[in-house]
C-alpha cells in the first residue's frame, strides 16, 4: 500500500497511478529532496491554476536545503520554489483579463517544484508570447533588484560596490549599470561571474580569493575611503558585517543578499559612528511590487538586462536532488540551474 502523509494542508503520497495526480518534490529533511505524488489543486472563483515549466533554485531555496531556516522559517517536510516560468491553465470565474495559454512569470509563491500550483491575480504577470520560456523564472528577482537600486538613489557621482556575482548579483549589476554610476565595481571568487560582469557594465572586477577574505584587504588600495553605496549579493550572512567595513562615511548599504545566518560580530556602533544608512530591499507595499514587476518584464523585453545566459543547465523534476545537489556544489563553475517540471 502506497503510503500517505500529511504536510499543512497538503497531501502526499507515493502512488503515482491515481486519476488527477502530478509530481512535486518536497524537501524531507536538509540535503534530502523527494518526488512525491500529490492532487492536482483547483482553483477558487478567485484563483487561477499555472501549469509550470522552469523552476529556478534560488539562494532562498538553498538555504532551506542546507538546513540553515529551520524552525523560525520552515518545518519539514517543506515545499521549496518560487521563480516560476509557466503558462495559464485554468482561471476562476472570477478572473478578468488572464486566460489559458498566456505565458506567465510568478512572485509570491512557494512550493513550485511541482506540475501546476494555484496562485491570485496578483502574483503573476502575463509575458510576450516570442519570450523563451528559460528567460522567464527569473524575471521574478527583478523587483526587488530594482527596488535595491532606487534605494540606492545612485547618479553619476556615485561609486558602488556589488559584492558577488551570482544570479542576483549578475542581473543587478546589470540594473545598476543604467544609473551610470562614477564607479561600478563588482566582487566574486570566480572568473566566469566576473567576466559577465563586466559584459553587464561593471566598471572594474575583482576576484576575492576565498569567502572568508575580507573584501576591503583587496579593494582597499584603489578605494580607501570606501564605497558610497554597497550592495551584498552574496547569500551568506556574514556578508553583511562585509558591507559594513566597506562603507564609506554617511555611506548606504542596500541589503539585498545576507540572508543567511550571520555567525559574525556585527559592530553597530560602527553604524553610528560612520553615519551608515542600511536599508532593507523587499517592497514594502504591494503596489510597488507590482509596478516593479511590469517594469522588469520591460527590461528583458527591450533587451537591457539578460535572463538566460548564465543559465548553465536544466534537470527535470524527477532529477531534482542532483540539481540541488550541483547548485549547492560551491566548487563547480554552475550559476544558474532550472527545474523543469515538465520531465
């Protein structure tokens, strides 16, 4: 007999054969990611139902992987995904305007490694038929990313320092580069990311030899007295001690990255002391949210800001533990790794 277990409000199985069942992958425990078998959701008159293609694994989901979240973020066994690339399958009698078939990017949503999920109106936003549909899960980062850089209220006086060079970091970069900052320099220990940076617009690139070197001992003989804006994109939360010693006097630190645990001293007098400002990235009214959301699918579609290209390979769903497996391989030269929910 198949066995049956309960999550929430979602019910799993491992009997594949039962009439109105997909595939979805649970995470058991840390490091352990698991296909199961689970009722394909209805939608409510309200709701509309995607039917998912490309799943990106982002730095998030790794840190629930790793165990890094556990109990105050996730319980297990959990649902991990969120940068989704789909199309509409069925909408709510209510819905206007989205219909089945439209191509769709999703913000908002957890536990899309799976063959279709339920969301609102608001958590997606219709794409250009022409787009592929590898460019589109990662459309979802973009407003934050433009978030972090309008709080940033950088000019052409500015000089700014983005500490990694991963997915998020790749496309902010590539965000930042259109204020025109004075300087635009970047940070990672890997020369791939490094030189994509400066195909983005980086300004000067350098590579930092491990993750526990402090970034300043390299940057600090062409710029020492800082950085006005600094930028975190690396996961870690020791990231964000980082940022702090490579602010300058009333400099900005616009944390977008550090959203690991933080198992460094952080010098809060130092904030005082130095006048820093440090600001949080996540859109705070949803209204914004959505506003940034249309203007990232604009950026891509007017070819300012590339998707695609660090997109180094694609598993299927049933193949998911060697993605996270690969994704969390700090050794490799991988960046960016898709789901595809579809195989």
């Amino acid at each position: 007999m198949p066995t049956k277990m309960k999550f929430a409000e979602f019910e799993y199985s491992d009997d594949f054969t039962a009439p109105g069942t997909q595939r979805v992958a649970i995470l058991e425990k840390p490091f352990r990611m698991k296909v199961v078998a689970a009722k394909i959701p209805e939608p409510s008159d309200d709701e509309l139902r995607i039917k998912i293609k490309y799943v990106g694994i982002c730095g998030s989901d790794l840190e629930a992987y790793r165990g890094n979240r556990k109990p105050e973020f996730i319980s297990f066994p959990s649902r991990l995904g969120h940068e989704v690339a789909g199309t509409i399958d069925k909408v709510g009698k209510n819905i206007r305007g989205l219909k089945p078939g439209q191509k769709v990017t999703c913000r908002y949503v957890w536990g899309a490694y799976a063959e279709y999920i339920v969301c609102r109106p608001f958590n997606v936003q219709v794409v250009p038929d022409d787009f592929d549909m590898k460019d589109i899960s990662l459309i979802e980062i973009l407003p934050g990313v433009i978030h972090a850089a309008e709080l940033s209220q950088c000019d052409s006086g500015r000089t700014v320092l983005i500490t990694g060079q991963g997915v998020s970091g790749l496309v902010l970069t590539q965000v930042m580069a259109l204020y025109s900052p004075k300087e635009l320099v970047v940070t990672d220990t890997k020369d791939r990311n490094l030189e994509l940076a400066k195909k983005y617009g980086a300004t000067r690139t350098y590579k930092i030899p491990s993750e526990t070197t402090p970034t300043m001992d390299i940057l600090e003989k062409d710029f020492p007295d800082g950085f006005d804006i600094v930028i975190p994109c690396l996961l870690e939360g020791a990231s964000v001690a980082d940022a702090m010693a490579c602010a300058r006097t009333a400099g900005k630190i616009v944390m977008y990255g550090g959203i690991g645990i933080c198992h460094e001293e952080l010098d809060f007098f130092k904030v005082h002391r130095m006048r820093l400002e440090i600001l949080a990235t996540e859109p705070k009214r949803d209204i914004d949210m959505y506003r940034y959301f249309k203007e990232g699918i604009a950026l891509v579609k007017d070819g300012l800001v590339n998707t695609g290209e660090f997109i180094d390979r694609i598993y299927p769903l049933s193949e998911i533990q060697e993605a996270f497996d690969i994704r969390n391989d700090k050794s490799n030269d991988v960046i960016h790794i898709l789901v595809d929910a579809e195989n």
